[in-house]
C-alpha cells in the first residue's frame, strides 16, 4: 500500500492523523507522509519531531530523511545537532547528507560550509566517509577543496581520493590548475590503481583540451 501512495492523499492522511490514538498507527501514518513526500506534510513531521514519544520522532526523522526536495534538511541538521539519541543522530545525519545533494539554489559555498557541518557532526569514520561519498557529487571548487583536506587521513584516504577524481572530472574546463594539482596528488600516493588510472585519465584530458 505505501508503494501505491501519491501527493493527493497527503490531506486524507494529515485529516486522520489527529484522530489517531494509538503511537504505532500515528507512525504508521507519519511513514506513509513521508513516502507521499508533500510539502504540506512537513508540519504535521515538524511537530512529531518535538513529540515526547520515541517512535513518533524515529518514524518523523526517517520521513524528513527520505524526502523528495532538500525542503527539510535544517530539520535534520537540528536533530543531528540535538538529539540525545545516538541512532536518531546519525539517521538525521545521514538524510541531511542525502538531502545536500538534492538540486537546491544555495551556493557552492553554503553548501560546502553545511558538508563541513555534516562532516563535524559525524560520530566515527564510517559516518565521515558517507559525507564524503557525497560531497563527491559536489561537483565545485570549495567542494574540491573540502575534499583535498582528507587525502592525508589514513581513515578517510580512500574516500577522500575518491571524491577529489569525480569532483575534478566535472571541473577540468573551469579549474584545470587546481584540479591537475589535487589529481597529481592521488596518482602519487593512492593504492588503488583503478583510482590511479582514472585520474591520470583526466589529467591527460586536461592536457589535450
């Protein structure tokens, strides 16, 4: 049945919600919200994320995870920042991550100031490392630069690697002195010789453009 919800059933959905006593038919409810994914629901989530009952948040913080438009990501910076749950923490850490890179109109620099937020807010390695993976698909300078920063932690080396090729691919034209630099220095010192090969691909692009 969730699979099968659309937007206009958000208003039968927001009507029933108040009558609804029960906390697992009231999560049930704000789950389905979230797979609708309309904006008007967003409210109804909001509150729910102040509610006194732990599935009530934990069914809101994964609906603002899953959302469709980046509408709810300081939603979920605030739990991420807040919330005395470590697994409410890290799932509202982790929609935010999915949400930056959502098509948005912030600026390459607002962006990459919330990747450095996400990226202060991760608990261990494994949480860095999926805010990585994302700020790959950042695709600019500053997100370039951001990911520069990690290539010397062995923790994150991999990662960090990874993310400095796919953003410095995209931006060969616009930046190639800066994007040559930060590739040179993956083929120095990665071991991952598909990663090597992939950046020495893009830097003789560079050369030949």
């Amino acid at each position: 049945h969730l699979d099968a919800v659309t937007p206009d059933e958000a208003p039968s959905v927001l009507a029933a919600l108040p009558n609804v006593d029960e906390t697992g038919n009231r999560a049930s409810l704000l789950r389905i919200l979230g797979r609708i994914g309309d904006n008007s629901a967003l409210p109804a989530l909001r509150t729910a994320l102040t509610s006194g009952e732990a599935a009530l948040q934990d069914a809101a913080i994964r609906a603002l995870s899953d959302w469709p438009t980046a509408e709810p990501l300081n939603d979920l910076l605030k739990v991420a920042q807040t919330s005395e749950s470590p697994v409410h923490k890290v799932v509202a850490l982790r929609g935010f991550v999915r949400l930056l890179g959502l098509a948005n109109e912030r600026s390459a620099e607002e962006t990459i100031d919330l990747y450095k937020k996400a990226m202060a807010l991760a608990p261990d390695a494994n949480e860095k490392k999926r805010v990585l993976a994302g700020l790959g698909d950042a695709g600019t300078l500053p997100g370039l630069q951001m990911a520069s920063q990690y290539l010397d932690d062995l923790s994150l080396q991999a990662e960090a690697e990874s993310a400095v090729v796919r953003i410095a691919e995209r931006m060969l034209e616009q930046h190639p002195q800066p994007c040559h630099e930060m590739l040179a220095r993956v083929i120095q010192n990665t071991r991952n010789e598909t990663l090597r090969e992939q950046a020495q691909n893009a830097i003789n692009r560079i050369r030949t453009e």
